[in-house]
DNA sequence: ATGGCGGTGGAGCACCGA
C-alpha cells in the first residue's frame, strides 16, 4: 500500500496536475495540504472520478487539508484537539480499513511560524505541542500510524541545500526542531530518512531566484510512521519530477510503500 | 532575500507562503 503527502498550493490550480500524479503515481491513500478552498468549491466529484474517496477540512483562502483514499475512509476527525478556538484548517485524521489491517493517516499542514519575533511563532511551536500531545495518546492505541504532511520544518541541515540561509528563519530554530525531535523521541521514525540516512533530499524549492533550476531545496514534507507503521515500512520516495512540471506547486508529492 | 514568484480575493494591490 502506497502512502504519499503532498502540499499542493491551491487543489484548483493543481487538479491537472494532481490528476496526472494520481495515475502515473497510484497511491491507495494520499493527504493534500493548502488546499486554499471551502468545501464548496472543492474538486470532490472529478477526485472521486479518479477513484478516490475523499474527507477535507477547508477554509477560505488559506490553508485547507484532506485525506484521500481508494478505500472508505473511517473515523473521520477535523481539527487538531487542544485549542476550540483556533479557526485554522490545518488537521484531519481518518481509518482506513484493509484486508490485512488498519491503519490511522493524519493530514497535517503545520503553521509556517515567520517571521521569528512576531506571533506567528508561538503559534507554530503551540500547534506542535499540540499536535506532540495528540500523537502521544494516538501512539497508545497500538496502530499503525502515519503523521503525514507539510511540516514547515528542516529537521537538519542536511536537509536544506544552503542551511546558512535559513539559520533566521522559522523553519529551521532549534525550538521548531526539538519539537519534531520529540515526536521522534516518542517512537515516529522520519520514514523518509530512514530509508536513506545520509542523501541530500528536498521536497520544497521556492518559486523564486532559480532555486528549482539551481537545486537550492529544503526538506519539510514528512511522513512519521508509529512503531506499527515503521515494522512494515518497503521503501520511501519523492516524486521530483513533478517540480519540473509546467505551472507546479512549490512543494513535490512524498511517500510509502507499507505491508498493508 | 532588501522577497525577484505564485495564489487568493476581487478588480488595486495587500496579504500570505517558506
């Protein structure tokens, strides 16, 4: 069973796009970030013509997260848990249920967090102690669980082409990176490096400056996996040829491939 | 990156992303 995340900056600038990865690609369950869209105006009829059902989370604008899948998704819950008030569409979770097990995906669009020095940096490091608290009750249920999504974090600086360019930026503060080192410390293996360890890998370049023609990347798309996910983990990619597609989103799809 | 690109809303250009 395949499993990809993929932040595809406006679901309707990319349907042409997603349409294509869907079936060149065949994941059996993918989770989409900023959306950019109410329910109302989301592709939910062309998505299930493609054979996919389908769970979103949106809002106006901004933000807006879904899940995805061949199969009946399950246990549906938008929002993360923790904050009633927080108004932004950055979480939901759902069940899928297979021949041989189930398993829980969460579609995650973590806050951005610049810049450092305003409020919109507490606000990244609140949702992730968020997000640390939700996962830690998750983790008791003994599934295999899949935390997937844009995380708005350069877990390392193997992780960014020029780390020197991001020492200021929220994407890469030792707070931001001691927190998807504790969801790790709790038993999540980051599944794209641990299938390999020591590559230069990038899920993101910026529109701007060249940087997809100069290779100037970060990684900030991951995919963590419970201890029950991890002992069926195959094999982990990223599909980087879709950045070079015409009009791309910024951000490229991720996955993997479990014994499911 | 002193934001050069791209998306949204709404009909200019401000705001947001990373």
């Amino acid at each position: 069973m395949r499993i990809a995340t993929w932040n595809v900056n406006s679901i309707r600038q990319r349907l042409p796009h997603l349409t294509r990865w869907l079936e060149e690609s065949k994941p059996d369950i993918v989770c989409l970030q900023e959306l950019k869209c109410q329910e109302d105006t989301f592709p939910k009829l062309e998505i299930e013509a493609l054979g996919y059902n389908c769970a979103m989370l949106g809002q106006k604008t901004f933000n807006g997260v879904a899940i995805l899948s061949r199969l009946p998704l399950e246990d549906v819950r938008r929002g993360l848990p923790g904050d009633d008030s927080d108004e932004q569409a950055r979480y939901i979770e759902a069940v899928v249920s297979t021949p041989t097990g189930v398993v829980r995906i969460a579609s995650i669009y973590l806050p951005n967090g610049n810049p450092v020095g305003t409020e919109k940096f507490p606000y990244k490091l609140a949702f992730m102690d968020r997000l640390i608290r939700h996962a830690r009750e998750l983790l008791a249920l003994e599934e295999s669980l899949i935390l997937a999504g844009d995380y708005n974090i350069i877990p390392t600086d193997l992780d960014a082409k020029q780390p020197e360019l991001w020492t200021q930026d929220a994407l890469a503060q030792p707070e931001s990176r001691a927190r998807f080192q504790t969801l790790k410390n709790w038993g999540f293996i980051d599944a794209i490096r641990s299938c390999a360890p020591d590559t230069p890998l990038y899920t993101f370049w910026d529109y701007q400056a060249g940087a997809w023609q100069k290779n100037n990347g970060i990684r900030i798309d991951h995919l963590l996996l419970s201890p029950e996910a991890s002992a069926k983990l195959e094999k982990a990619g990223i599909d980087k040829e879709v950045r070079s597609w015409e009009k791309p989103s910024d951000h490229v799809p991720s996955w993997v491939e479990l014994s499911l």
